[in-house]
C-alpha cells in the first residue's frame, strides 16, 4: 500500500504549476510570442552582478572538495552571520548567528517551523488570501488550518475573524507581507492589533501563540512602502526567508529560519527547529550557495523593472474598468473577476485570448485572479489588447 494523503497530494497537484506546464505547451504550438504567461513568480530580473561573479571566483578559486563538502546541519557559521547581520539592520537590535538556520528556501523554512512548533491536533490560522501550500505544510505538520477572510478591499485580515479564532485556540498564525498573491502590505497598525489579540490569548491559554513571518517579498516594495518588522512588534515570532526574490536565485534553493532572542522559549524553539530538520531530512543548505552568502547577503538586483511593471498593468488594467488591489509589494496584481464571475470562469475566458491568469480558490478567497508582472515590459504592452478583449467578453458587451 502507498500513502492516500500522498497520493491525493500528488494527484491534485498545484494549480499554479499546471496553468505555468500548459503556458509552456501553448508555447510550443502557437509561439511563446502569442502567449501572454502570468502564471508564476518566477523573477524575471538577473541575480546580482557580484552574486554570479562570487559565484564564479568560488568555483575556480576554491578546492572542489572542501567547497561541496557537507556543512553543518543549521549552516557554515560565516554564512549564517552573514544573515544575522541583514536581520539585526532591520530589527534595530542584535540577532545572534546562533538564530539562524539555514535551509532550502521558504518551503523548508515553513514546513520545519511547523514542524517544530505543532502538535497533532493544534489549529494554525492562515490569513487569506494565502499562498496555496501553507494549507499542504500545515496538515502535513497534524494540524488544521483555520482560515481568517480578508475583511475588504485593502486585504488587511478581518479582525474580529481572527479574535474569534485567537480564543477558540490556535498555536500559530502564518503571516505574509507584502502578501502572495495580493501584494498587500501588513500594516504596522493591522499587526499592532493582531499583536494584542494573541498576547490576550496567549496569556488566558497559558501557552505561547506564535506568528510565523514568511517574507521572500520584504525587499520588493514600491512609493516608499513600509514592511513593519514583525517579531519588533510581536516578540514571538519566527521568520522565514528565502533569497529567491531578494537574489532572483530562485531555482537554487536558499533560505533560513530566524528564532529571536526576544520570542518566549527561544533557545527551545531553535533546538525544535533543529531537531524538525533533522526529522524531515532538510539538512545542509547548498553549500557552494553558503559560502556566496557569506559575501552577499546584501545584494540586490534591479528590481526597477517590477515597479514600472506594476504601474502599466495597474494603470491598463483599471483603465479597462477592472477592480484590481494596488500592490504596495511583491509583484502580482489581484484582479477581481467581474460581473459575478468565479474565479474559474473569469480564468477560463482569459485563456481563449491566451491569458494565463490563476484563479483565487486555492489562495482561499473567491472571485479573484492573480497576475504575476514578474514579465517583461513587452509582454505587459503586446498583452492589452487581449485584456481589453477580455474585458468587453466580461462584460457581456461582445460575442467574440
């Protein structure tokens, strides 16, 4: 017998995944020029110029053996400074090596901090909308996700939702910001409040709720936007990262965990982080990409493009009458489906003028559409037509 859970997971796949596979087999047939792919957060902007030429100097300069050797489990120390070093500048206090864990990208980050967090039964609270496999990580770790719906517009959660949820007990709530897939922003008010709710829980449970802070998209902010730096607000936090976003080396697999020395039973969360790597095999991030980080941790790419990005579909798109959220980060635009379209529907008429758009459902919301701008400028330009299609299609204004 093989696993059922497995199974079902394996069989259902992403929905994100399987509109990117059928963007690039539309490709094939019709020319890659003809397909308008806004399906997946790949970066489109190259990784830093030091990041390719440390890269490179590693690889010639370095004995081969000692340069792909095994790591420590958590990491090189040098590499795991390093990261320390870019969390303390934003936390405004000192964030010790010794809190960070280094691992192969957000993913891990998520499934080893539930890991090590939850016991079989506990709820996690998922602030919708959210990205798809917080819900696979979070079962997958015996827990329940518990849903909290955005409470308009703007996508900041709906407070009393999450009171509600606070005090029938959960052990964590996973937080996104700049969010994936709306690019909203957590503002520091909206974290404030969450913060007073679940240290009234917390205190009446008798046991520590936590935030887990997932934040690839913390650096990708446009007009001056904020990023509240959360365990600053609400000491019992744990961050995850990944320099998929930060370093567009997405395809390499590099992140960490992050335990503050002011969350409550640090040293034990760390230590049960630990051991939820060791459970689950995540072991010794790359090591060729430990010891770039050591040197680059701090770079950026040019991420101008997402911003004049943004703008042109924004402004395009809102032109043609539809009701888009402004994202103050990442790089998606959450676009509502009009005229009481589902998700599915709205997604489905995009593709007949090869519009490859992902419905909401699985982000936990309906009605809604996410476009990944992480395209180039051109593909955003040629695409308008095809979305003003969309839009008379939508509004019933044409048989096409």
């Amino acid at each position: 017998m093989i696993s059922e859970k497995m199974l079902a997971l394996g069989e259902s796949r992403s929905v994100i995944r399987d509109i990117s596979e059928f963007g690039a087999a539309r490709a094939q047939e019709i020319g890659a020029e003809n397909v308008f792919d806004f399906s997946i957060g790949n970066p489109s902007v190259p990784a830093p110029e030091k990041v390719n030429k440390t890269l490179s100097r590693l690889l010639e300069s370095m004995d081969s053996i000692t340069l792909h050797s095994y790591t420590p489990a958590p990491g090189m120390m040098a590499a795991r400074a390093a990261a320390a070093r870019s969390e303390s500048r934003r936390a405004g206090f000192d964030i010790p090596a010794q809190s960070v864990y280094l691992t192969c990208g957000a993913s891990s980050s998520l499934a080893i901090t539930l890991r090590a967090l939850v016991c079989p039964g506990d709820k996690i609270a998922l602030l919708a909308p959210y990205f798809p496999e917080y819900k696979v990580f979070v079962e997958n770790a015996g827990a329940e996700a518990v849903v909290i719906p955005p409470a308009d517009l703007s996508m900041q959660p709906d407070i009393e939702k999450l009171k509600e949820a606070a005090e029938s007990g959960i052990k964590a709530v996973i937080v996104n910001s700049p969010n994936n897939p709306s690019g909203a922003i957590l503002s520091a008010e909206t974290l404030k409040t969450m913060a007073d709710i679940l240290t009234a829980a917390s205190e009446k449970k008798g046991e520590s709720i936590y935030i887990i802070a997932d934040e690839p998209y913390r650096e990708l902010v446009y007009d001056g936007a904020q990023v509240p730096y959360v365990p600053g607000i609400y000491p019992n936090t744990v961050v995850c990262y990944s320099y998929s976003k930060s370093l567009s080396l997405p395809g390499e697999r590099l992140g960490y965990i992050m335990v503050p020395p002011c969350a409550a039973d640090s040293e034990k969360v760390f230590a049960a982080v630990c051991g939820a790597g060791r459970s689950l095999g995540y072991l010794c991030a790359p090591s060729l990409f430990q010891y770039m980080l050591a040197e680059c941790a701090d770079e950026m790419p040019d991420t101008a493009v997402y911003a004049k990005n943004r703008a042109l579909l924004y402004g395009g798109l809102s032109e043609l009458g539809f009701e888009c959220v402004k994202p103050d980060g990442a790089f998606y635009l959450f676009v509502k489906a009009p005229n009481g379209m589902s998700a599915a529907e709205f997604c489905e008429a995009a593709k007949r003028f090869e519009l490859l758009l992902v419905p909401s459902d699985s982000f936990g919301v309906e009605g809604y559409a996410r476009v990944a701008y992480c395209v180039s400028e051109d593909v955003i330009r040629r695409s308008m037509p095809a979305f003003a299609k969309l839009a008379l299609l939508a509004a019933g204004a044409a048989r096409i």
